[in-house]
C-alpha cells in the first residue's frame, strides 16, 4: 500500500494565485483522509500534486518515504475518480473498468475475471453490455469506481466523486465507497465541500481555507475541538452560535464573560479558566454549539441567558429557535483578506500573562504597554478587521422538539453548558490548555 506526506508544499499559478500555501500532511497506510473546505481552497489542488497533474511550485510530495515531485503520473500507483466520471462515452461499461487492464497488457481472460469481480461488489453486473449514456448517475458512478478499483493500485485519488448525484444516492455511495476502501486496506485521499460526507466517512479529516490547512484530525476531534475560529464556523448544523465577550478575572473566583448585558460565570477550577484569564480586560470569542444549550425556566439556577425568539426553524424531527439575547455575534467571512494567521509564540503569551497580573496587582505600565498586543495596533484581529469577520446582533441557535408550542416574539431562558464552550483569540485560534 501507500503513505503520503506533503512537506511545505506550495502552488502559485502562473497568473500569481496562491492556490496552496506551505502545506504540511501525513496520510498513513490504508488511511481515508478528507480533504475538505469551500470551492476554491485548494483542495483539489493538493489532490493533483498528488497525483503528479500538477508540480508543487515548492515543496515536496512524497509517497511511501520516496520523492516523487519528478514522478509522471503512471508511476505514482495512483487511481482517479473525478467528479464528472469521466468515463468513455463509446465503450461499453466492460469495456471502460478493463480499459487500464488492457493498457498494462493483461491478457483477455484475467481481465475478464478481475471486471466480473469489480461489478459484481458494485452492483453493477448487469449492466456490463451497456454504454454510459444508458445508465444512471449513480451507474456511472460506480463505473468510475470500478475502473479505479481495477487496476488495484496502492492509493486512491477521489475529487468531490459524489457532488453531481441526488442527495439520497449520495448518502448510499458514501456507505459503499467507505466500506469498500476499508475492505481493500487502501490509502484514499478524497476531496470534498460537504460536511457531511467529511464527518460521516473520514478516519481523518483536514480542513483548507484559502490555501492554508486550519486543522487535522479525526471527525470527533475537529468538530469537538476546533483549531480555528473558521474550523468552529464551518463544521456543524446548525453552526456553532460564535459571540463576542469581555473577559474579567476575579482571581481565585471566577472568571466573568460578559455578552452584550448578560454574563457566564466560568469557574476558578476549570483547566480553561488560566487559559482564558490571559485576556483579562479583552475582547475573545465565545463559541457554543446548540447542543450545549436547554431551554429552562428562567428562574433556573447555573448559567443562564435570556432573549427572545426572533424565529423558528422546522426541520420535521426538531425545530431550531434563534434567539436575540443582546450580545454581538462574530461572523466568519469567507470573502476575508488572508488566512488565519499561526498562533502567538510562548514569548508573546508569557509576555501577556506578565501584565494581566501586573494589572490585578494594579501595576500595569499603560493601555499600549504591549506593542504586539491588541491595543499596539499590529496584531491582526477578528474583533476589529471587518474585511476577514463581521460583527451583528447574534442570533443563538437552540434546539427544540418538532413544532413547539412558541412562536416569534416569545421570551425564552436556556441553560449553558460550560464545559461545552470554546474560546478563540482575536486573531481566530483556540485558547486552550495542551491539545487533543
């Protein structure tokens, strides 16, 4: 089989587009790794280095330990499946699956032999004799599939396979393509947009934005923890509710997040708390998803917020509220000016942790003592840069049964669950203590 490792891998067009920009991956053997992120990330891009269709501009591609920036495609051991199928509109469906048989000069025999068995585990033996324009999407699909699988290379290469089909033969292709590359032991590579097909089918997961990987891992680990504020944006449904909150430190009590005129309380002895202390008298991002919210009453005791439903969702087995509670969302804005940038350094974070309690001992040296920090005015922020992120009144998603007996307009008091919370910095990356 096959690993891959891309090291620093970047991609300039001729026209100047940074299409992938230091790129750092390692897929393992018999590994099905998800590439995912919006059009025109680069994820497709990362897909054909791979392949050997495009040359890293810098960078090295390696597959099983060995460079293979100079590699031609056909000695890369790789098989493709595009998204448009690609399939031979004269050829029968027999003869498109042998078609990469016949060109490695397998006799007629055991060619056949290796096409019945590829259909037969498709589902696609009764349809050998037809042409592509007989079948169906997901006939031609599976096709595709069945051309790639024939050869019996050592990595697949599948780029958004899935994205021309109906939604419900999307979700049976995805069942089938993951059981058949786990049943195979081979290492796949497959790019996609869809969340859904990234969480559902992935034992890892990578996430692009821009040409810059924001966060790997497995589908547990990304939704759970996310790296970035744009990770915590993009994975989930209804998405994470993402709000803006002044820090305050009772040292030794709590520390106090204040949202627009409400607050959360988070305790002293939550590993986060020191974590989240560092940015005593600052702006951070709270992010809660709406499984880490529950309607109570509002006399209930904890952490509780109140608003009022500005409207409702219906989904048939749940309704989703969004409620208006005062405070100021952050919204992630695709059509922003960079990337998000690399985490602040040891030095910085010390640095800063050195003037928050020079601040609680009533020392500190003035509003601009830290020339890198927030108010020093170079440091890229999230709170304060509007081409990258927006801010609007937040609307917080709250998950309710079918059809609840409430309507627009009603109060409604939820309960936090601040365990569940995440926080991000102004620039978009996690506080957090350790990883993973």
């Amino acid at each position: 089989m096959t690993t891959v490792a891309l090291k620093d891998v970047t991609k300039v067009f001729k026209d100047g587009t940074l299409a992938v920009d230091k790129v750092n991956l390692d897929v393992t053997d018999g590994e099905f790794m998800v590439l995912l992120g919006p059009s025109g990330c680069g994820k497709s891009t990362v897909l054909r280095m791979v392949a050997g269709l495009e040359d890293p501009t810098s960078g090295a591609v390696l597959l099983n330990g060995e460079l293979a920036n100079d590699l031609p495609p056909r000695e890369r051991g790789v098989a493709m499946v595009f998204q448009d199928f690609a399939l031979y509109p004269h050829m029968s469906v027999n003869e498109n699956i042998a078609f990469p048989l016949r060109l490695a000069g397998l006799e007629p025999d055991r060619r056949g032999e290796r096409v019945a068995d590829v259909a037969s585990a498709l589902g696609i033996g009764d349809v050998l004799a037809r042409k592509p324009s007989q079948l169906s999407g997901g006939q031609r699909q599976r096709v595709a599939m069945g051309r790639a699988i024939v050869r019996r290379p050592g990595l697949f290469l599948m780029d958004e396979p899935l994205s021309n089909l109906d939604s419900g033969l999307r979700a049976e292709l995805r069942a089938e393509i993951s059981g058949l590359t786990r049943e195979l032991g081979v290492t796949t590579v497959y790019v996609t947009h869809d969340q859904a097909e990234a969480l559902t089918m992935a034992d890892r997961v990578a996430i692009m934005r821009k040409g810059v990987l924001q966060d790997v891992g497995t589908p547990t680990q990304v939704y759970g923890r996310p790296a970035t504020l744009y990770v915590a944006a993009f994975l989930g449904s209804p998405r994470m509710n993402l709000l803006e909150a002044s820090v305050y430190v009772h040292l030794d009590r709590y520390v106090t997040l204040t949202l627009g005129e409400q607050a959360l309380y988070l305790p002293w002895n939550d590993i986060r708390t020191r974590a989240v202390a560092h940015y005593h008298g600052e702006r951070i991002v709270v992010g809660m998803r709406a499984e880490a919210l529950t309607p109570v009453s509002p006399d209930s005791p904890g952490d509780v917020l109140q608003g009022r439903i500005r409207y409702l969702e219906h989904h048939g087995h749940e309704s989703l509220a969004f409620l208006d509670i005062g405070a100021t969302a952050v919204v992630v804005d695709e059509m922003g000016s960079g990337p998000v940038e690399t985490p602040e350094s040891g030095q910085r974070g010390l640095r800063r942790f050195g003037q928050v309690m020079q601040r609680f001992a009533g020392r500190s040296g003035g509003e601009n003592e830290d020339e890198d920090g927030p108010r020093g005015g170079t440091r890229t922020s999230v709170l304060h840069d509007p081409g990258r992120h927006h801010r609007r009144p937040a609307e917080l998603a709250v998950r309710l049964a079918p059809y609840p007996a409430v309507s627009s307009g009603h109060p409604m008091a939820v309960q936090v669950r601040m365990d569940a919370l995440h926080f991000f910095d102004e620039r978009g990356d996690r506080i957090d203590v350790g990883w993973r």
